[in-house]
C-alpha cells in the first residue's frame, strides 16, 4: 500500500502545475460613438475578452444581437439592465452586425441610464464579480482598498481615478477595466462608498 502511495505522490509531483502567466490581453472592441461603446468597455470583458465577439457570426442583426445579451444577462449573470442590452445590441450590430437593422431610437442613450443610488451603481458594473466588501476576489476587498488611502487627503480622487481609468498592477497582475461612462456624481459615490468600509 506504502509504494502505491509513493507512486501516485510521485505521479502528482510530476504533473505539478508551475505558475501559469497569461500574456496581456491585447484584443480590443472596435471604437464608436454609440453609448453601447462604453457600456461593452465596461461590462464585456469583466467574463471574456474583446475577440469573442468576433467569433460570433457575421451579419447578426440588432434584434439578434440583443437575444444574445439577453442569454448573457439571465443564463450567464452578465451585470447588465434591459436598457443596457438595448445599447448594447445597437453597437455590436452597428459595428460587428447589420448596421441597417438598428433602429435610431436604440442609438440614444437614455437619460435612464443614469443611476442614483450607490447599490444600483455597484450592481449594475458588475463591481461584485471582482470585488467584495470584507474579502479578496478577483480584485481587492474594498474594505482594504479603504484601508489603504486611509488619511490621505487625495484618497477620494485617486480612487475616482482608478474607477474611472482602470489599471493594472496597483493589486495584482488582473487588469481592472476602465469605467469611463461613469458621470463625476457617480464616480465620486462609488469611491465614497468604497472609502467608508472597515
């Protein structure tokens, strides 16, 4: 019995997974105008890169578009709102898709979209599939986010800033993406939510 188990801890050892480090990310979404731009900057490659999207078939209309974030939104947990998948729809038809199948309502960003309130803000960019209050996900706790711009008089701004640019390298190797369709109003509640936990 003892050398079955030397062999299958030899076995093990053997195939003993070395540190993997993924190459950067460098595909990217195809630069528009539309508001549905931003929200796929923001939303798309918190669950999977740029170039998935080119692996859809070509010519998928508006309406098909928005089936497929439908399936992303109830199968999969995507963080986005109707009006969102909406928006969504519209860019990846207008840029990926048949541009003539989208209708000019759906390529105006609702005033909607705006949110008021810091929970609606923080579910509706996914910010709780990296992050958590109290623990480390993917991204930082913000409990230690807080904790680490504690006293600094230029804390309010500098976490804005992170939100709004993204980066890499400030917690780790996983990049944050950039949330550049953020207001100021609303930048400045998710970094004053973030600051105040302990």
């Amino acid at each position: 019995m003892r050398a079955v188990l030397c062999l299958v801890a030899a076995c093990l050892a053997a195939y003993a997974a070395d540190a993997i480090t993924l190459p950067p990310e460098t595909a990217a979404l195809a630069h528009s105008p539309l508001p549905g731009y931003m929200v796929a900057m923001q939303k798309c490659g918190i669950c999977h890169s740029a170039d998935y999207i080119t692996l859809q078939p070509p010519h998928m209309t508006f309406e098909q578009w928005g089936k497929e974030m439908a399936k992303m939104q109830h199968t999969y947990g995507a963080p986005i709102s109707d009006a969102e998948i909406t928006l969504l729809a519209a860019y990846l038809a207008s840029t990926y898709g048949d541009a003539v199948t989208v209708p000019k309502e759906a390529r105006v960003s609702p005033a909607s979209l705006a949110q008021s309130d810091v929970q609606t803000l923080i579910n509706s960019n996914g910010c709780l599939g990296c992050h958590a209050l109290q623990q480390k996900i993917v991204g930082p706790a913000f409990r230690d986010v807080a904790a680490k711009y504690r006293g600094n008089p230029e804390a309010l701004v500098t976490v804005e800033s992170h939100i709004r640019s993204g980066g890499q390298g400030r917690w780790g190797a996983v990049p944050m993406p950039p949330f550049s369709g953020l207001d100021a109003r609303e930048l400045e509640m998710l970094a004053t939510f973030v600051l105040q936990q302990h």
